[in-house]
C-alpha cells in the first residue's frame, strides 16, 4: 500500500454539525476504540419518509448502511466473485431450470434482540418488500420470484417464474434482507432512521432535523454468518462536502475517507510522500450516464438523443475533468465485466458535428435544440458541476443544441426524476451485484429504476429472459451485446465513463483494502487498529 500525506486547500464548506463530538470518548483516532469513517452521503427523511427500510432503499448510501445490520442469506465474498453463504448455512438451486432455489438457514441464528430468525421471517421479508412495491422500484430485484415456500424453521424454498441465474446474486441485496415482523409492519414502511436486522452490527442514528448525521455501529453479540468482525464499534458520518470531510480527516477526527471525494484530493494523495494518510485504490465498477425522459417533446425524437451521442466527446470529458481517475465508457455494462461490448463507439465512431448535423437534418428537427440538463449537486462529488459544465459546452459549440445546466440537492433530484419532470439528467450507478444483468435490467426491464418510459418489448420479452437462463455466463455474451447494440440504436441512455474508487484512511487502520468491493458496498467489518496493512 502506499503511504500519503493528504494536504487538502482550505476548507470551503462547514463540517456537519456532528462532528463537534469527534474525538471524544466514542470518536476519531484521538480518543476512544471506534474507527470514524466519513461520507458525503446524506440520510434525510425531507422527502423520503423510510430512508433505510430495505424494502424502500436503493441507493448505495443507504445500502451501506443497511449492509452492516440487516443480514441477508448470501454474501459477496472479500474480493468478490460468487456468493457464498451468510445467513443460510447452504443454498443452491435445486433444478436444472434455475428456477428453484433453496436454502437452509444456520442453526440458531438471532436477531440482535435475541428473537430467533426463522424460515418464516425470511417469507415474511421477501413477500413485504414485493408487497409494499415502493417507489423507488428496488422490489423489482425480486421480480422472477414466484412463490416462497417453507420446511420447517429453516428451509426456505423460492420458486421462480423464469430461470433466473443471478438470483444467488440478488440474495447478497439489501432488499433481501431478513427483517423482524416485530419491527417491520408487512405493508407499510418504517418510516424514520431506526434499523434492526441479524447482521454483524447494531445501529443507533444522531438526527439533527431531518437528517441523519452520524450512525453509531456496535459489533452484535448475538451475529451468526460468515463475516469476521475485526472490531467493536464504527461510525459513520456524513459530511457537507467533500473539503470539510478532508479536512477533517487531516486533523484526525475521521479515520477513514470514503466516497465522494474530489479529483483534487485524489490527485494530492497520490502525489503526497509521508506516511500520515494513505490512498487505497481499490477495483470499482461506478459508472456515470445521461438518461433521458423518451416522452418529453424535446427528446422523444430518437434523432435527438442519437445527434447527443454523436457529438460527445468522452476522452475530453474524462481528461478535462477526472484525468486518470476514469476512463470513457461506450456501453451501461462496464470494461470488466463478462459481456461488456462498445456498442456506443461501434454504432457512432469518433466525435463528429457534421454526422449529427446530419441526423438532425434528415429528422427535420429545427437546430439548435433547446433544453436543461439536471445533475444533482451533492450525491456524486462537486466535480458533477465541472462535468456538466463540459457537457454543455460540448454541445452547445455544435451550433445544434442550445443547453442550460441546473444542480439540484439529492433529496430533491431522485424524487423529480423518478416523477419524469426532467427531460435529461446525469445519474451515476454503482452495481446491485457484479453481473452485466445488474447493468441492463434495472434500467430497461419493466418497471426500471428510473421511472423510465422507455420500452423496448424484444429486450423485456425475449434478451434479458433469455440472459438470465444462463447460468455460465460466457454462454450469455451474445445476448447481452444485442441488448447494449438495441441500446446504442435506441439511446434511453448514454454511457460517459466509468470510475476508479478511492480510499483515504490514517496509518494505524486496518482491512481499508477491503472495505469496498466492487459494487461500492461498505464493509465495515473488516476494519481494525493495528500496524498498517
């Protein structure tokens, strides 16, 4: 691992007004066992009542959270690659249809109250989560579930009404996790920052307002599963921007520095030369795309979403904004991932102002085309603004679009998308699980997460179920590069680049090279104090 000093600019914004408590008894590497890693993450209730109820959440954010204390049957292992088992003590299919699957919970397995989790429970959480449907559309990971059958108190049986190969994968989601009936009402939402689960830790939030500020995490006595716990109380806390999280881990109040931080700090870090702070560069697969309202009048010509695509130019965007951090994207299915094709570059080539002139002309749409492009301000690292900023003068140098630029605060950005009052607007993802499925269904499969009018019958009838009877997915590629060619063809979405992921941490903790696998997912549990790894 390399060792770095972080030197960071001064800061611009204020420290959430939590942290006047770090380095107390509970806190920082100045005091107290607790190992503080920082965010930029926000958890408010303002506009979405149930932020962590797993049968409402489905952002990495409140994933994070979520994945510490509800514990789900399967789990990616530490490195990634197949799921393994966490709750259950076995699972598999049963089939050679993959459309039965089964699994044996461990014997004696609790919740944190000592309440016993059972076969039952498990139904219960799968079938309110498909239920409730929220909004957000994170129910639809568990749309090939048929029925869920039980054998006693441990066996679970989930019937599948189509052969589903990703399915182990769907299990390690929060949306799978095993929740108590006692807490969790079967169809309605737990509104509020309370959790309670199986999981490795307890949770207990500090509110200010509606937002929640810090999330207090301690080592459950009663967790039986897979996981080694490396250490007996962690924090998150959530910071207002990136230069205050910065500066705070400089002082030693945060251990840890997790997403989001700038271009900047990264670049400094990994240019530093002591030992204070050390950058773990870790393999990601986050990417970031426009996506597109098909129905608004300013878009719903195909020619116009087709001109956008022709004229961005990807390495300028990444060079001028990210440099080495990212790299262009030309498909929703990352480099790296089996079935990645560059459907986007295959279909448009190089940049070029008289092809898309052309596709314009030929469509008879009046130039310049004008409309705002939406990003949200605070969700993805301030360098969002400087990304659309080149996105607009990309465009608008054409002479054939005429584009206005708006940031909104997360809270408010997710819910006006998912309602369609946006006609373009960037989005980043970071995967439900390492499959080229976690890349294509959930934005173009009925009742995508995006609230999407886009519909495209060949790919929901036909590819993505036929992809997901391939349970060797070599013998899927074929497929799922036709659906990335329909993509390119169609354009509900434009892929721009896919990121590196970046951790900061103080030179005394342990296990950072495993705190996020490749989905982004937090895994606090392998943090500890000790001689640097």
């Amino acid at each position: 691992m390399n060792r770095k000093t972080l030197v960071l600019p001064a800061v611009v914004g204020l420290l959430a007004p939590v942290l006047a408590a770090c380095g107390g008894s509970d806190s920082g590497s100045g005091g107290g066992d607790a190992i503080v890693v920082g965010t930029t993450d926000r958890f408010t209730t303002e506009e979405a009542p149930a932020p962590l109820d797993p049968a409402y959440a489905y952002d990495v954010g409140a994933w994070n959270i979520l994945r510490q204390t509800s514990q789900t049957l399967m789990v990616q292992p530490r490195g990634d690659g197949e799921p393994v088992p966490e709750a259950a003590e076995q699972c598999g299919f049963t089939d050679t249809g993959s459309e039965r699957y089964a699994c044996t919970l461990r014997d004696g397995l609790e919740f944190a109250n000592g309440d016993p989790v059972t076969a039952e429970d498990v139904k219960y959480s799968f079938e309110r989560a498909v239920k409730i449907d929220a909004d957000t559309q994170v129910a639809s990971l568990l749309s090939t579930v048929d029925t869920i059958e039980t054998k006693g108190d441990r066996q679970v049986i989930f019937h599948l009404n189509t052969a589903d190969a990703t399915f182990p994968f769907k299990l390690t989601t929060p949306v799978a996790g095993i929740v108590n009936p006692d807490d969790y009402e079967k169809d309605k939402l737990r509104e509020g920052f309370e959790v309670s689960g199986s999981g490795p830790y307890t949770m207990k939030a500090e509110v200010e307002g509606d937002a929640m500020t810090k999330a207090v995490f301690t080592k459950n006595p009663n967790y039986k599963g897979s996981l080694t716990v490396n250490n007996d109380k962690v924090e998150i806390v959530s910071f207002t921007d990136a230069d205050a999280m910065g500066k705070a881990i400089e002082k030693g109040d945060i251990d840890v520095m997790t997403r989001a931080m700038t271009p900047d700090q990264i670049q400094q870090l990994s240019k530093a030369t002591d030992s204070e702070v050390d950058l773990v560069e870790v393999s990601g697969l986050e990417i970031r795309y426009l996506g597109f309202n098909t129905e608004a009048a300013t878009v719903k010509d195909k020619a116009v979403r087709k001109a956008m695509a022709q004229l961005i130019n990807r390495d300028k965007l990444v060079a001028a904004v990210y440099g080495s951090q990212a790299k262009p994207l030309y498909s929703m299915v990352p480099a790296g991932i089996t079935g990645h094709s560059n459907s986007f570059f295959n279909k448009y080539g190089d940049p070029s102002v008289d092809k898309a002139k052309d596709m314009l002309e030929d469509a008879d749409i009046t130039t310049p085309v004008k409309f705002t492009m939406h990003y949200t301000t605070d969700h993805y690292g301030s360098a969002t603004k400087h990304e659309f900023e080149q996105l607009q003068k990309q465009l608008n140098d054409s002479g054939l679009f005429d584009v206005d630029i708006k940031g909104t605060p997360w809270n408010k950005f997710n819910l006006a998308e998912r309602r369609g009052e946006y006609d373009v607007y960037g989005m980043g993802w970071f995967p439900d699980f390492p499959d080229a499925d976690s890349f294509t269904a959930p934005f173009l499969d009925k009742n995508n997460t995006l609230g999407s009018p886009y519909a495209n019958p060949k790919i929901i009838n036909d590819l993505i179920p036929r992809s997901r009877a391939e349970a060797d997915r070599l013998s899927a590629v074929d497929i799922l590069t036709e659906i990335q060619d329909i993509t390119a063809e169609d354009v509900p979405l434009i892929p721009l680049w896919q990121g590196k992921q970046y951790v900061a941490t103080r030179d005394d903790i342990t296990g950072t090279a495993y705190l996020l696998n490749s989905s982004s997912s937090i895994q606090l549990w392998e943090l500890g104090r000790g001689v640097s790894d």
